[in-house]
C-alpha cells in the first residue's frame, strides 16, 4: 500500500498507544508464572502477535480479551515447537534464550529482514553453554540441546536484547546463573525494563544474577503504560508546531525513549545527541532536526542492523523530502533545509514510514510513502489516528 499525502498542520489530543517494549516483556515472565496474569494492553501489533503466538506454541494459553490479554502459564512445556517470529527481533533474541532454558526442540521461523540480523555473540555462547543451534534454511534457525547454569558472557555493545534473553534463560534454568557484560552496555534502559518486569513478577535480578527454576510469581493484573518510542512521532509534530497534545504517558517509565521530551527542546539550535541508548528516536528526531537546525547524532552504528539500515534509510529519506543528510561509520549529520516533499521508499521499516508522515506536516508539497502498510508492526491504528487528527492522505496499491 503507497499513500499520497496532502501537506497540512494536525491537531487534536491523542492517546499512547501500549509500549510494544513492555508488552513482550510482560508476555514472556506471565507466560512461565505460577498462576494467571491479566494483562491490559488494549492495542496490539504485529510484534506483540508475534511473541503472544510463540508462547502459546511453548505451552501458554493466552487469549486476546476486549482490553488486554488473558495468560495461563505454561504447564507442560512441549518437547518440539515451531515459533512464527514473524519479523520481530525482539521475539526472536527475548525467546531463543528461553527454549534454550527449557530444552525446547525448536525451530524459529523468520520473515523480511530478520534472518540478516546478528545474533552473535549470543549463538556461541548459548552453545558454549549447552546448546546446539543451525539454520535449516536461510529464513529458519533450530535450537536443540538445553542450557546449564553459570556464568554468561554477553558483549553488551550489539544488543541490549541478547541480554534480556539470557535474564529470562536464567529466571527458567534450575540453580543460580550470572549475565556477566563486557564492553559498553548499550540501550541500557531496555534492560533495566527487562529487569523491572522480572522484579514485578517476584524475580530479582541483583547484580545480574538469578536463581532460576521457573520463580515467577504473578502479580494478578498488569497494564502496559503508553509507548513512548511511538508517541515521539506525535511529540515530534507539536514541536515543529502541530497543535497536538500526546495522553497516557508516565514521566517516571523506565522507557529509556521518554528522552525524547527532553531532546526535541534542544533541536531549537543546532545540537549534537548521544544516540546509543535511544537508536529508535533518530529517525524522528532526524526529520525535526532537518525542520529546525540541523543536529549530528553519535553513536549510530547499531541503526544499521534495524529493520532497515536506518542510516542508510534516513539519510534517504531527508535527501527526498529536500533535505540533506549524510553519515560515516558511526554518525549522522541532519542539514537544516526546507522540507519540499517527495517520495519515501518506507524499506518496509514502520518507523522511516512514520517519520515522513510526521514530516509531511511541514512539508510544502505532497509526500509519497511506499510501503506504507509496514506500520502495522508497532501501530496498526497509525494512518486511522493520523486522519483523525486532520492529515490528509490517499491510498494507492499500486
């Protein structure tokens, strides 16, 4: 799907949609607890399916209920599964660890861009603890062999998921197991949510260590906050003068993304941004740079392993719309320039998608955005909310 967008200012108040990095995390410890979960999350996404099927294919039982999901852990935990990732990086990274944890026999099916991923260093160490894990084919991996508890080393300058995968492969393997992280720790927060969820559900993680055998407990009823990574379109479009309020967001989250309130206010000059905790923001914040007065952003080399390259991505992006940018290995510079319009190739990556519909907004001619149904991986409802709010767009399928 292509849509033809018609340049103009939105307005109105909109509401957060569930944090997606929450909503897997919450998924995965109610899934191995030791009694139901109720889980509200009253938006869902392609993502959050993703892992919600993989688990049920682990043995959970959860139900999609009018504002939530209902979850029965998991009591028998089958000897082979196949988990449909679909093109989710975090069900893939957050879940192999885990069948590793269980013994599982299983196959992860991946689709789009996943499969070119890294996983390393995560693979070698999963099988230097005990683990057996190939490629059947390019677009699947199969995990065989069951992990032993100990100490994990894990490079924490690839990933911040690898990390989580292995906290949730230790709260599940029976005795008392270490996450030891070399190098710079990046994006950092997404751990400490990860550690958040754990501690919600009985498990503590104190210096990175665990006493596992399945100890979680079940805190009843959970609800996901407001997304702050896909608020930030929005938040993003009232600061380059959208009269748009953004509802449902908690200024104490453990969302390292919240940044992003504090960020926007210093595009106002021509600043430089420390990427390497908030690879998600720089799309957006890159078109309200190039609106405003420019920025570098640092520490970028981990957006090349995204759903798209998203320096590469980016930097398309801005140079369509009239803008100009460029990169080297591990930073990107935003030129200030009017935003004329254009067409955007999405790359099938929902955050370039949204970005050039936030950037229509102050753009003097129509944007074009192809493949612009790749938003349905975060936020389904998004061209639904974006019309509501007074945006005016055309769909092609051509």
């Amino acid at each position: 799907m292509n849509i033809r967008i018609t340049p103009g200012l939105l307005s109105g108040k909109t509401k957060a949609i569930p944090s997606k990095s929450q909503a897997h995390r919450m998924l995965i410890c109610a899934a191995f607890a030791q009694a139901p979960t109720r889980l509200v999350c009253s938006q869902t996404n392609r993502d959050i399916q993703a892992t919600a099927q993989c688990l049920t294919a682990l043995g959970a039982d959860i139900h999609r209920t009018d504002d939530g999901y209902e979850i029965h852990p998991a009591q028998a935990i089958p000897a082979q599964a196949t988990l449909p990732c679909r093109d989710s990086g975090s069900t893939l990274r957050f879940l192999l660890p885990v069948v590793g944890a269980l013994g599982v026999d299983a196959t992860f099916m991946l689709e789009g861009r996943l499969a070119q991923r890294p996983l390393s260093p995560l693979w070698e160490e999963m099988e230097r603890m005990g683990c057996c894990l190939s490629r059947p084919t390019p677009d699947t991996i199969r995990c065989q062999g069951k992990l032993k508890p100990g100490v994990y080393q894990v490079d924490g300058g690839i990933s911040s998921q690898f990390i989580t995968g292995l906290l949730f492969a230790a709260a599940l393997i029976p005795g008392v197991s270490r996450i030891q992280i070399t190098g710079q720790l990046q994006s950092r927060p997404y751990v400490d949510m990860t550690r958040q969820a754990m501690a919600r559900f009985g498990c503590p993680t104190d210096h990175f260590q665990v006493t596992g055998g399945r100890p979680f407990h079940t805190p009843g009823t959970v609800e996901i906050e407001g997304d702050w990574s896909n608020a930030a379109f929005f938040l993003a479009a009232q600061a380059l003068g959208n009269p748009v309020t953004v509802e449902n967001l908690a200024v104490d989250s453990p969302q390292g993304d919240r940044a992003v309130a504090q960020i926007l206010p210093q595009l106002e000059n021509h600043c430089e941004i420390d990427a390497g905790d908030i690879p998600d923001l720089v799309p957006i914040l890159a078109v309200a740079a190039a609106a405003r007065h420019g920025a570098v952003f640092r520490h970028i080399r981990r957006l090349r392993l995204k759903e798209s390259d998203r320096v590469a991505t980016v930097c398309a992006t801005l140079n369509a719309l009239g803008a100009r940018a460029e990169s080297d290995e591990d930073s990107l510079t935003v030129f200030p320039a009017p935003l004329t319009g254009g067409t955007v190739d999405s790359a099938n990556d929902h955050r370039i998608a949204m970005s050039a519909a936030i950037a229509a907004t102050v753009c003097t001619g129509p944007v074009t955005i192809l493949g612009a149904e790749c938003v349905e991986k975060s936020d389904p409802q998004f061209w639904a909310e974006y019309r509501r709010l007074g945006g005016t767009y055309e769909q092609y399928l051509w």
